[in-house]
C-alpha cells in the first residue's frame, strides 16, 4: 500500500507540473507559467524553489488560494487518482523495481509506451510521451 501511495505521489508531482512550471517564471513564453495558480504560488510560496517544495506549500496553504487554483488544484487530484488507477497495473508489471523520484517513474512509462494499456495511456496527461522531461504547464494548456 505504501508503495502505491509513494508512486502515486510522485506521480501527481508530474500532474503538478502542469499547474505550476518547473522554472516557476510566468512569462517565459505561451502557455508557460499563465495557469490560474502561478502568480498566487510565487505570492503564497516564494521560497519554494523545487516542485516537492511548491507541492508541499499548496497543500498547508491551500486556503490562502483563490477559488479558481484551488479549482485547479482539485481537477488535478481528480486526474492524478484517475491516473493512478488506470496504470497501475502498468506500473507493477514494467517499473517493479524503479525507484520512485527525479522522474524516473515517468520515464519508466515512457520506456514501455507501445506495451502500456489503452487506459493508461488515456489516463496521462497530454504531451506525456512527447517530451524526454517532465511535462510542462505548455502542454496542458
């Protein structure tokens, strides 16, 4: 059970990305740090530098979001649960001894892309298997 938990966080850390850009820049571009949460993040989070350290600061400061992050932050739960739930078994028959962290999850999933199932592969974010990094918040807007 723990070990679900482990990846699934990990996992949601990758779903965070898309809320929150991994240089934590707005402006960098289209799509890029424009997300309901980002000005509120560097405003509520300013020394969170890494996405554990952001991911962290939004949940023991959820409230000091506005309505439409913390809408943000709750669509990205729903996708992370629904996510985890559909590659799981994925992830126990292709990653059974990648140790979660640093992206390794994901690029264990990007590994096996053509031998994951359909509703893996559906549950992923956009862009999942486009990019070598973790996604980005260009992707999912």
């Amino acid at each position: 059970m723990k070990k679900n938990l482990t990846i699934g966080f990990v996992l949601s850390l990758g779903l965070l990305a898309f809320v929150i850009p991994v240089s934590g820049k707005p402006g960098q571009g289209p799509g890029k740090g424009q997300g309901p949460c980002m000005q509120e993040i560097q405003k509520v989070c300013p020394n969170a530098t890494t996405m554990l350290e952001r991911h962290q600061c939004m949940m023991e400061n959820k409230d000091k979001f506005s309505q439409a992050c913390q809408d943000r932050m709750q669509e990205m739960h729903g996708k992370m649960k629904e996510m985890h739930e559909a590659c799981t078994p994925d992830r126990e028959k292709f990653c059974e001894g990648v140790k979660p962290g640093q992206g390794r999850m994901m690029q264990c999933l990007r590994a096996h892309k053509d031998e994951l199932s359909q509703a893996c592969k559906d549950a992923l974010p956009p862009g999942f298997f486009d990019r070598p990094g973790q996604p980005t918040t260009e992707d999912a807007e």
